[in-house]
C-alpha cells in the first residue's frame, strides 16, 4: 500500500465521476476512500436524505407499530452514516477546498433532516404507542432505545403546540445566534490585542519558538522588534515563562477582560449583556418544556440525576481538596518569596516544577518508540480480554500512513476493527480523537460488526527512526484506544445504543480515561517503555519523577477547574426571571467556597466563558470532573484485585463496555463496581489525601 500517492481521496476533481459509480452509494461494508471525490458527496447526501425521507414517511403511516418498525427506524440513522461518516472523517483528516465546499453545502441538509425529524409528532406518536410493548421486562434495549427517542422528541420541542411551540423555535434560533456572537466576540477580542516590544530585555525567559513568531509578525507589520499576540500558546508561555511580571501583568489583565467593560478595550464587544439574554432564554426554553432550571434540563441526558447531586458531588471535592491547595499554594509563596499575585502563579510551578522534577517531556521520547507502544498497549488488551489483535489486509484507505487492525477472539471470530492514522500532516484537524466508522449492528439478517477511526497527531517517522512519543503522548493513545475499546466489545444490537453511541456525555469518558492508568504503572512501563536504540527500560529515577508529575500541585487546578464547573452549574440552577442572573454574586460565592486565589476586580472571567456561553458545556461543565471520578474508581477494582486480574476486567468488559448506551449509566457502574462512585480513588490519585474528612 505505500506506493499509493498520499493525499489522492478527495483532493482531485474528477471529471468522470458519475452518479451510478459513486463511490458513496456502493454497498459495502467499508468504505471507498480511494475513489472518493468531493463532487460525489453533495449528489449521494441528496440522494440518501431523499430516500430516507421517503422511509421516514412509510414509518409515518404504520397503523400498528411494532418491533421491526423500530429496527426499520434505526436503517435510517445507519444509511445516512454511512454517507455522512466518510465525508465528515475526510473533511477532518484529509481537507481540501472542495472538499470543505461540499462538506459546507451539504452540512445544513443532515442538520435539517435531524430538526425535522425531531419535531416529527407522527414519529413521536408511534414511538408511544410501543411503550407498553417494551415496558414487559423482556426487552430492556429496545425499552432503553424508546425511552431515549421518547426524550429526544421532547427536547426538540415536539409537544409544544400553538404559541408556545413557536416560542420555542424562536428561542432556539435566537440562542444559536447568540452563542455564535459570544464566540465571535471573544475572538474579535483576542484579536483586537497585540502588545509591541522593543527592548528584547523585557522578553526574557520567553520561550524562543513564540520570539520567533512575534518576530516575524512585527517584520509583517512593518514594525522593528517583537509584536505579541493574545492566542492561547502565546499567552500560556508569557505566563509561565516571561520573566517580567509586568509583562505577565499585562497579558493576565488582557486576557481575564476580553469582551467586557474593563482592561485595554473596555467595552468594546462586551460579551457581558449577551451571558444575561443567554441565560433567560435558556430558563425560558427549559421552563416550556417542564423543567424547573435549565441545568435539570441539561441533566436529562445525563448520568447525574439530579441538580442537588451534582452540586453536593462538587462541594464535596471541593471540601477535601481546598486545604491540600492551600498548602500547595503555601509552599509556591514559599518558594516565589513574596506574596503572589494571579500572574505569577503559573510561571513560579512552572519554575517549581522544573526544580523539583529535573524533568523535561522531551527526555523521554525515545523510550516510547510508538510501534512498541502499540505492541504494549494490544498485550494489554490481550491479558485483560484474552483479544487479539493484528493488522489486517487493508481495505480502501484514504492516506499511505493508515492502517487497518481487526480484533478477534480466541476462537477467531471478529469482535471489530479499526483504522489508524496516527501522524501530524498538514490538511488534518490537530487533536486526537475516535470516530465511528461503523456501528455494531444485528437487526434481523446480517450483523455488522463495529469499526472506528482512531486519529492521533504525533510526529512522523524519519528515516529509520520510528515515530518517537513524550509520556503525555502515549497517554493520549490509551486514552483514545479505550474509547476505541468501548466502540467495539460493544454487544448491543441496536446502532444508535451500541458502542460509543448513546451514552450519557458525563460517562463517555469513563473508558478513556480509565485505560490511560495502565501508563501510569511502572510493572506496564517497565516492559513498554524501552529505549528505541538500545532497547534500555527507563531509569528508575525517570519513573519515580514521572509518578511525581502526575500529582504535582494537583490541588490547585482541582480547585480551579471546580470553581468553573461549580459557577457555570449554579448559575443554570438559580437563575429567577425576578432575581436574574446573579453573574458577579454567584461567582464571589463560589470563589469563596472554593478558590485558594484572589483575582483582582477587573477580573471579568464569565466573559470569556466560551465552553457555557457558546453552547456545548452549559450547566456540562462539571462533566469532566465527574467523569474522571469514575474512571479513578473503576480502575480501583484492578488495584484491589490486581492489575490484569481476568475476572474483574470481564466484569468491566460486560458491565461497561459491552452495553453502550443500553444501560443507565449509574446501574451500569454499580454491577460493576458493588457501589455508586465515590471520590476516593480520584483525590487518591491526584495526590490530594483528606485524612481530616475521612476519619
Ligand atoms: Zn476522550
């Protein structure tokens, strides 16, 4: 496969391409990257949204439905993914303008399709008439998948009628708006600041990789000496390594006021108003379809039950991690030598840090060669599971670098496969993530087993030298291969609950974040980590300092990441049309409650807010938080009963990754672990012990 030109899916126009070849409507099981171009994509998403538009209208006129109604439902969300899925992974992976083009023309076309149907009563109506028939006890997945299509219809809004129903609408397209101007705002912000420099002096301690941007951006303007922008890596270098607190000053001040009524463009794209026409249209929206808050509206699709538990599971990792960041706090002013202020914190653990871990990232690269990472990591799948996993013949794919594994079981049948593309090239998005290719299905006929993509952005190989990873970089990789894991030994029939799909956002993360402990633990790293020349394991030292990183003033970003998820959670929850928003009194509660540093009154961090005010993480926030609760909780069955113990991690494969979005969330934990979550093993793990609130 390497003598395949790189880049040839999607990059070229082809004049030849016609509608009855399109490589997008052959049936296959796997997609055809190769043949893939971007004047085929807008023709077959017209042709599949046609189609099963047409589908959808049959389902409509069911007089009686039954359980082969549901299967025929859940053919609809599969046959446009599989459209859909191949052009959007390009468009992430392999872009190009026309293929961007057509990704843009044909992106509203999904989203109306999906608006539609949500707000489709018909649907909704017939879909009712099947609860009694999956309430019998003998069908918990088909109960599980009505139940979730039951709510989805009623968050769109589908029972609303009259005046309401088109308030609703209304709402929902003026939030839309609003959120994109709170993004936009931000940004025009970020943009409107540069900060000139002369005197190379006041520069010191910056690192030389953002000089040399600044450099050549102030030869762009004409301009002698350094001009410095307010993008999120050059203002986290200043902090942490700009030796000049004014100038750290000047970037905090900067940075904490975007978009508001004070710093160096006081209201200018003040961000300020919109938080409080976002927050009463979101508490009209939930108050029109029977929530009392918005943030019980956003717990609907949620793990968590109830606004008061998510609250209390905040407080309580507040209590238990406040004194220990204190301590930490203590022991930075120690070190700086006089009190510190907001802008001096990250550059004194920066300084801190390198002192007491004489550790640098990039030390480590050669002992996490990444073929032996991956050899590491599928003997890890294999201890635990009794899987195995090999590459396999590939099928069409859309780049040399790609490859292809399938994961099998002792007896040799296929549980899934997966693609990988692991290497940075220009044209693809940063990041790293997992995609479903396909979803496991088994609908009557024919079972499809699960495939997924697994997109890294590490360096390339260079010569003989193979693809060489920090320890953070290796993190990554177990982290994305246990989502992958979850897509795949998924066992439920049904695509849109089957593997990564349909599961309580504040859960997805479980298995991610649960597979990335192995990495952590020296019997793993002692076997996986070897020097890629020598073939040496790494140094004790280098193993004991890296178990220190994991833990170093861990308190303090607990707290800070607390302070977020706890502000963004109560102001969802105590919003009152008579009281208002409360921005500023709910925020000085909460800091007070949880924060161990004092920011200054211009400090207008709500403004900047992107994750609540733009949309996705509104009254979310504390999902990451909760998420990694459980993960450090699972993985403590394997420290009680052993690391590669084959019981426990059956467990967890049945309990867990098997059910996908089948199974409430909280239930699935409890048979795994005998007992809800509970936060010891994450304040264990982070280093923050609480003697003094255990007992
Ligand atoms: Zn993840």
């Amino acid at each position: 496969m390497d003598d395949r030109s790189d880049g040839a899916a999607a990059a070229h126009q082809d004049p030849h391409a016609h509608q009855n070849g399109n490589p997008l409507l052959v049936p296959g099981r796997l997609p055809e990257f190769e043949a893939l171009r971007a004047e085929h994509v807008e023709p077959a998403i017209n042709d599949v949204l046609a189609a099963q538009r047409a589908a959808l209208e049959r389902a409509e006129r069911a007089v009686e439905p039954t359980l082969d109604w549901l299967r025929e439902l859940e053919q609809i969300g599969t046959a446009i993914h599989r459209v859909w899925g191949p052009v959007s992974h390009l468009n992430s992976v392999l872009s190009s303008p026309a293929l961007r083009d057509a990704f843009n023309r044909c992106l509203p076309l999904v989203t109306e399709f999906y608006t539609d149907l949500g707000q489709n009563e018909a649907l909704y109506l017939r879909y009712g008439s099947l609860a009694p028939l999956a309430a019998d006890g003998q069908h918990p997945v088909e109960a599980q998948l009505i139940a979730h299509a039951l709510r989805d219809f009623r968050l769109s809004g589908v029972t609303l009628t009259g005046a309401a129903r088109e308030r609703f609408r209304a709402i929902m397209q003026q939030l839309a708006a609003l959120q994109a101007r709170f993004e936009q705002n931000l940004m025009d912000a970020t943009d409107a600041f540069q900060h000139h420099e002369l005197d190379r002096a006041a520069l010191a301690g910056v690192p030389d990789a953002v000089l040399v941007r600044a450099r050549a951006l102030a030869a762009e303007h004409g301009l002698d000496g350094w001009l410095l922008r307010l993008d999120a890596p050059t203002y986290q270098s200043v902090l942490a390594h700009a030796e000049s607190p004014a100038l750290r000053a000047r970037f905090y001040e900067a940075w904490v006021t975007r978009a508001s009524d004070q710093g160096p463009n006081a209201g200018r794209a003040d961000n300020g108003p919109l938080i409080h026409e976002i927050l009463a249209l979101r508490h009209e929206s939930a108050r029109l379809l029977g929530f009392k808050s918005f943030a019980e509206l956003s717990l609907a699709t949620k793990m968590a039950d109830s606004p008061e538990r998510v609250i209390e599971f905040l407080r309580d990792l507040g209590r238990r991690s406040k004194t220990v960041a204190e301590h930490e706090l203590a022991v930075l002013t120690e070190y700086a030598g006089r009190p510190l202020e907001p802008w001096d914190i990250a550059f004194y653990s920066e300084r801190l840090r390198q002192e007491r871990l004489r550790l640098a990232e990039e030390e480590l690269r050669p002992y996490f060669p990444l073929p032996r990472v991956l050899d590491g990591l599928f003997s890890i799948v294999n201890r635990l599971f009794d899987l195995t996993i090999s590459p396999a013949r590939p099928p069409s794919v859309w780049h040399s670098a790609v490859r292809y594994y399938e994961i099998r079981r002792r007896d040799g049948s296929l549980v899934g496969s997966f693609y990988t593309d692991l290497y940075a090239r220009p044209n693809k998005r940063g990041g790293a993530w997992v995609d479903s290719c396909v979803s496991r299905a088994n609908l009557g006929g024919r079972l499809e087993t699960p495939v997924a993509y697994v997109v890294c952005n590490f360096n390339s190989p260079v010569g003989e030298t193979p693809s060489l990873l920090t320890h953070t970089e290796a993190v990554t990789l177990f982290h994305e291969f246990g989502h992958t894991l979850h897509h795949l030994l998924t066992e439920v029939d049904y695509p849109s609950l089957s593997g990564i799909n349909g599961v309580a956002w504040d859960a997805v993360e479980l298995p991610s974040q649960f597979l990335e402990n192995f990495v952590w633990r020296p019997e793993v790293l002692a076997s996986l980590a070897r020097h890629f020349e020598t073939g040496a394991p790494l140094p004790q030292d280098k193993l004991d300092t890296m178990q220190h990183s994991r833990t170093f003033l861990a308190a303090l970003s607990m707290v800070r990441q607390l302070e977020f998820a706890l502000f963004d959670f109560r102001l969802h929850h105590e919003y009152s049309p008579e009281r208002g928003a409360r921005v500023e009194e709910i925020l000085a509660d909460v800091r007070r409650e949880v924060s161990v540093v004092q920011v200054p009154a211009f400090n207008r961090f709500p403004n900047t807010f992107a994750h609540v005010f733009g949309g996705g993480y509104a009254a979310g926030y504390y999902s990451y938080k909760w998420a990694e609760v459980l993960a450090a909780d699972a993985f403590g069955a394997f420290d009680e009963a052993g690391l590669f113990d084959r019981a426990t991690a059956d467990r967890f494969r049945r309990a867990i990754l098997a059910v996908g979005g089948s199974r409430n969330a909280l239930d699935a934990f409890v048979e795994f672990r005998g007992r809800p979550p509970e936060l010891d093993a994450l304040l264990r793990q982070s280093g923050i012990s609480a003697p003094a609130t255990r007992q």
